[in-house]
C-alpha cells in the first residue's frame, strides 16, 4: 500500500497515493491493514466514560451509525486508527456530544443527545454543495442537501464567511443514516475527510477512545 514515495509525505499519503485516494472517494475499497494499534493503559483510561455511554439510551442506534460512519466515512481505517483519525467518547466541551471525530486539527463528525435520539454535526466543504463549485453560500443548491435526509426540517446549515467550510446539522437517527447512505452526502463526507486526514498527524491521539472505536470497525459487542 505504500511505496518509496510516500515515504516523505505526510498524513495519509504516507497510505495511499492520489490515485487509490480518488478511488476511494468514487466507492472503491481499499485493503486495509490486519492489525490496529491498541492501549490497554488508554482503554482504561476512558472506561468510566465508555461504560457511561453505554447506560445512555441512544447508544445502540449512536454506535450503529458509528459502525456505518468508520465502515464508508473514513478510509482504510485500522491502519490510520488514532494517529490520522480519532474518536472521543463524551468530551468534556461546552456543547456535550456523546461522541466526536476528528482528524488532524479538525473535527469531522459529532453525535449528541436529542431527547432519546440522536442529533449529527457535519463539517464538509460548502463547494460540494454549491451548483457552480464555488464557495458561496447564496450558490448552494439546497435539494442536494435535502434528498440526503428523511424531511427537510431534520436539516440545518450554515457556512462561515469567506471559506470553503460548511457546517450541517442532522436531527434524528434516522435522517443521519439516510445522510450517510446517500451518494452526493456520502462523497462530501469523504472528500472533506480525505482533506484533513492528509494534513497530517492527529492533534487528537490523547483522547482516543478505543472502545468505542471497536464499534466503528466492527468488533464491539452487540
């Protein structure tokens, strides 16, 4: 999967080159690696929290969509496991997620409580959404955005000035997984991810939560 030119490159063109990174984002599967790194002093670190989520009564929908989200969202994503994307379990920020993704810098995906269900921020690029590439908000085509969920009034969004991120918010387990299956939605969560997986190293690493990660590959308990 590498070779001698990624060897100077960073973040996840260490991986894959340009090429398997584009095919990726088009649908392809990509080999990933047999083994992930693992810590058992980290595991325990968030046990408490891992085993606090898990009385909550969203967590069987929440880790279902996490596995879908791991499975589509994030490529080849046992070998790039905390290093290049990380997941937190109940964060200790002022907003409260259940759990949030990140990479690099960036935060990539966020579920919280919505009553019994579940509520999804997703940060992607406003130029997947804009009927001329462009990064203007007035350029947004909004069915694009509302064939991705179960109603309308599930989805929210709202762009920074002057850059090409965007800021979706889905309400409802439900609309969240229609979102993730859905092929334009589907593409902009990938190609968003790609962008900030090949930043670099994951400011994140500390609070990785293997535990919950588990669901994400699909190795946690059901």
């Amino acid at each position: 999967m590498t070779s001698k030119s990624s060897q100077a490159a960073k973040g996840l063109r260490q991986f894959l080159d340009l090429d398997q990174q584009q095919a990726w984002l088009e649908g392809a599967q990509l080999a990933d690696a047999d083994e992930r790194p693992d810590s058992i002093e980290q595991r325990l670190r968030y046990a408490p929290r891992f085993q606090k989520l898990l009385r909550r009564p969203q967590a069987p929908a929440l880790f279902e969509i996490l596995e879908r989200y791991g499975r589509t969202c994030i490529p080849i994503p046992r070998a790039t496991e905390r290093y290049y994307w990380s997941v937190s379990c109940l964060p200790s920020t002022s907003d409260k997620p259940l759990v949030r993704v990140n990479a690099s810098w960036m935060e990539l995906f966020t579920l919280y409580a919505d009553g019994d269900d579940l509520r999804a921020r997703f940060i992607l690029h406003v130029s997947d959404f804009t009927v001329d590439g462009s990064i203007m908000p007035e350029a947004i085509d909004p069915m694009r955005l509302e064939q991705g969920v179960q109603r309308p009034e599930d989805l929210t969004y709202a762009c920074p000035a002057s850059s090409d991120l965007f800021i979706v918010k889905v309400r409802g387990a439900a609309s969240i997984r229609i979102f993730l299956a859905d092929p334009v939605t589907l593409r902009a969560i990938r190609r968003f991810n790609l962008t900030h997986m090949n930043r670099g190293r994951n400011a994140y690493q500390a609070s990785h939560a293997f535990s919950v990660a588990d669901y994400m590959l699909g190795e946690g308990e059901p």
